[in-house]
C-alpha cells in the first residue's frame, strides 16, 4: 500500500515538474485534470523574430511558438487552444507567420487579450477562431516601422506598402472590421506622441468588429468548450470518434 502511495506522489511530482518546466521554458500549459484536455499559450512581450532581442526583454520566440503548434495540432488528445496575449507587438513576419499558422488550424482555438494586444499582437489576436478582450485592455493600431538602415528609394516605399497590405487583408479576413475602417484606425493622427494611429480599448475594439466579445478568462474557457463539444456532435453525427479526427 505504501509503495503505491509514493509511486503516486512520484507520478504528482513528475507531472508539476512537467508543468512547471514547459511554463519557464516555452509560456505553455497543459492541464492534468480538466473536462477537456486545452492547451494554454502565452505570447506576451516582444515577439521575437529573426534577430535576438536584448536579454532584459520578456519575448516570445517564434522558434518556440511554431513547433508548439505543429504539436497541438497533430496531437489527438489536445481538444483545444486557448491563447493569451499581452504582447507590446514585434517581428512583423514572425508575427504574421503565427497568426498564419494558428488561423490555418483545424483545432478549435480562441484568444483573449489582456494587458495589451499591440501593433503584430492585432493579427494575432483575431488569428483564432473565436477572440475576446478585457475591458481594460487597449490594442493599438498603426503603420508597419521598421529599424536599422532604410535606403530613401521608391523600392522601400513600395515594399512597406506591400507588407502593410498583407496585415491589413489578414486582419480583415479574420474579424468583423472593413479594411477601409482598419486603415483609418491606423493612420488616424492626434492619439500617439511622434507617429499615427490608434489606441482602441476593450470596448472599443468589439464595437469596431476587430475583436468577436469582451470577456475573461471563465468566458474564453466555456467558449472553447463549447466549440469542442459542437465539433465532437458532429463527429458524431458523420461517425468520426474524436481520436479519429482528421489533420
């Protein structure tokens, strides 16, 4: 009897270590004991990109986030995504190469923005199938920057269009907001000290169409359940168990 009390103990302990461990390293969690088995994913601070940010920034590795992603999805006892974000923005194409993926998958996934969801966090927080926001919470809403040595040719201009064109279609295509309204937002002047565009709060942000719900975290995790178990219905329904589920 005691002997299968300290293999349990031992099996507790192993699976908090597990836990604790993915959370240093990767923002990630995985609950042990839950209705429905969701994976939980951080993207707060700068979102890192192709070139290592000093250490004393809190990023995101996109070289972390992708791979976590490819294993969700080809995961078959991960039921969900839940993804919170507090993110000042970051790499534009490492961003967008999330959002990308995120959006692409057949995984039931919402977001829920607290804190902030600035600059590249916008696509990334309507990547999802289903977003929310806090009240509090403030998104911002501007033209791509970018740093370093910028050659003053037309090529230049061109190509900040161009990836400016690629957020803007992003955005619009995954959430309720037009892209006329989008560009207005972002190229609105008299809200950010030495730049254009916008600071939208909570509300403001659901009003506008960018962001499905204001809600929290109770909110974010019954609506992912809930989209679970509509999928598993129709699973169902077309005799696919759910551990058959097609990638």
């Amino acid at each position: 009897m005691c002997l299968q009390e300290d293999e349990n103990e031992q099996c507790m302990s192993e699976n908090v270590q597990e836990q604790q461990q993915q959370i240093v390293e990767f923002g990630s969690a995985l609950p042990v004991n839950a209705k429905h088995n969701i994976h939980c994913l951080n993207i707060i601070g700068q979102v890192e990109g192709h070139y290592i940010l000093p250490p004393q920034n809190k990023t995101t590795k996109y070289e972390h986030i992708i791979p976590a992603l490819v294993a969700i999805e080809q995961d078959r006892t991960v039921e969900g995504l839940v993804m919170i974000l507090n993110t000042v923005g970051g790499d534009v194409e490492a961003g967008l190469a999330i959002a990308e993926l995120i959006a692409s998958m057949k995984t039931p996934t919402v977001s829920l923005v607290v804190g902030g969801g600035h600059s590249i966090g916008v696509p990334l927080a309507v990547s999802a199938k289903r977003s929310f926001i806090v009240p509090s919470a403030t998104m911002t809403i501007h033209p791509v920057r970018m740093n370093g040595t910028v050659l003053g040719v037309p090529q230049t201009l061109s190509y900040f269009e161009k990836m400016q064109d690629r957020i803007v279609r992003f955005v619009c295509s995954n959430s309720k907001m037009s892209a006329h309204r989008f560009k207005q937002l972002m190229l609105a002047n008299g809200q950010l000290v030495n730049d254009v565009g916008s600071v939208i709060d909570g509300e403001t942000a659901v009003r506008e169409g960018l962001i499905d719900r204001l809600g929290g975290l109770s909110d974010v995790i019954q609506c992912l359940y809930d989209m679970i178990e509509n999928d598993s219905e129709k699973e169902v329904i077309s005799g696919v168990s759910h551990g058959d589920r097609p990638l």
